[in-house]
C-alpha cells in the first residue's frame, strides 16, 4: 500500500500553483475573510486560528496536527515550495514565477515524490548559511528580540533537558533552516508538534505572566528556529534527513537581481552584508541624536 501525502499550502493570499498531495489551507481563517480554493485552519478537534497574527504558517500546522491522518506530513507556502528534482544544483531558485513545464520538472509526479520519501526520514529544504550564527542573526534581525530568544531557550532547557545540547549546537552554527518547511514521517511529526507547541505555549504563558505581549509573528520566528533545534536532535540519533532546493515564487526584481549578483552563501553577497552593517552602525549615532531633538 502507497504511503499517503499531506502537504499543507499555508495561504494568506490568493495562490496559483497547487504541487503534488498540497492541500491550500488559509491560516488566520477565524481572523480574515475566505481566500477561495483555500480550506480554513479550523477543525473540529481543535485550532489555534485566532492566534494566526503570532503563530503565522504555525496555525495551519496545528490545524493538520489535530484534524489530520497521513503517513507524511508537510508544510509549505503559496509562493514558497519544495524542488524534488535532484538535478537541480542550485540550493535556491528565486523567480516571478514559472511555467507549467517548469513546474513538472521541479514537482514531479507522486510517484516519483513518494519513491523520494521512502529514502529518508525527513526532507527540507537547503539551510542558508549567513555568515553568523543562529542566535546572532536572530537577536540581530528587524521585529526580533534578544530577550524572547533568551527565555525561548530556557523554556525549551527546562521543558525538555534533552533537547538542550540539540538546541546550544544549532543556535551556535551559521546554517539556519528558514521558512518551517519540511515533510516528516509520522513518527517524528507526532513527536515534533507535541514539543513545538507546548514550547510556544509556555513561552506565551510567561510573557503574560510578566506582563509582556508577544509581539505579531514572534511564535512564529521561534518555531522556525525550533525546527532547526529539532533537526539537529535528530541527525544526532542517526535519522536519514535530505535537504532539497527551496523555490520562492512572487519575487520582486530587486530580489531576483540581487539573487544573481550576490548569491546565498558567496563571498560577495557575505561582504556586503558586512558593508552593510558597517554603515549601519555609523548611522546610528546620528539617526539617535536625531530622535532625541
């Protein structure tokens, strides 16, 4: 008997590229009006819709996590998706969009998906190496605070103790996995949700009790990293994970452009970011002076 696929197509917007076994489903269906083609993040054995604004693409993995039954689970985005084409060499395709041709040779067909998963355990996409470890880019990155980083992982050491050296080694490498993509096994989705969502749960529950909102889309930055914290556990006790190109649909020029002159992982594109910061850092003196008049 074939294996059964589920890929949630996480949407907040229209879509027009349906992949092998995706299922369209809209998070944050409970907060916003219906995107048609598109099932809600809302089921009769339970949801966290309404929390869509911190959770992001986190509401439609709850969602399949309760109301779901497959042998693989996956998530992805509208415009964001796997490439199951091995031949491919490149580790990260940036395009407008692409055509039906190009869809059956990034996407394949079932069969051949299916025939993919029955040699590994997990699949996700390439981690991007940023030229800094995970906990820099994090505490470094716009919308992101050192403090929620810092009370995530004591949450996670003090929740489950034998996730803490998965989680040191991981925030310590300059490879991050980004997107919460990846199409798992059962056995490790069912035990992966469990410890994502109660990690979040208690995160949330101690921001309260400080008297802290959790800012939009925060739970959702965690969980991104906790994928990796998960991944790292799990490579340590032998599972067979395969990394796989990541498609990014939607593009504006100037990300397509800079793809192209400085791409992921080259030298160039690493000494531009320190350029970058580099003028950044002589900015700033003079835009907080500036605030302070």
């Amino acid at each position: 008997m074939k294996p059964t696929v589920l890929i949630a197509l996480c949407c907040h917007n229209h879509f027009s590229i349906v992949p092998p076994f995706c299922i369209p489903i809209q998070g944050g269906a409970k907060l916003n009006a219906p995107i048609p083609g598109a099932f809600p993040d809302i089921g009769p054995k339970g949801d966290i819709s309404a929390k869509n604004h911190t959770y992001c693409e986190l509401t439609v993995l709850y969602y399949v996590w309760k109301n779901q039954q497959a042998d693989y689970y996956g998530i992805c985005h509208y415009r964001r998706f796997f490439c199951f084409d091995g031949s491919v060499s490149r580790k990260y395709i940036a395009r407008k969009t692409i055509q039906q041709r190009q869809q059956q040779r990034y996407f394949r067909s079932e069969r051949e998906i299916q025939k993919l998963l029955d040699g590994c355990d997990v699949l996700v996409p390439y981690p991007e190496d940023m030229g800094m470890t995970v906990a820099e880019h994090y505490c470094s990155s716009r919308g992101h605070r050192e403090q929620d980083l810092a009370l995530f992982v004591t949450v996670v050491e003090e929740l489950y103790p034998w996730l803490s050296e998965a989680t040191e080694t991981y925030l310590a490498q300059q490879k991050h996995y980004f997107c919460n993509m990846f199409l798992m096994k059962d056995v490790y989705f069912q035990e992966y949700c469990p410890l994502l969502f109660s990690i979040l749960a208690e995160f949330d529950r101690r921001k309260g009790a400080r008297g802290e909102a959790v800012a939009d889309r925060t739970d959702g930055y965690l969980g991104e990293r906790f994928l990796g914290i998960y991944l790292t556990f799990l490579r340590k006790q032998g599972s067979r994970i395969q990394e796989t190109t990541r498609i990014d649909l939607e593009c504006s020029l100037t990300k397509r452009v800079l793809y192209v002159l400085f791409p992921p992982e080259s030298k160039r594109r690493f000494r531009a970011k320190k350029i970058w910061k580099r003028l950044q850092g002589r900015l700033r003196p003079a835009e907080s002076a500036e605030s302070q008049r």
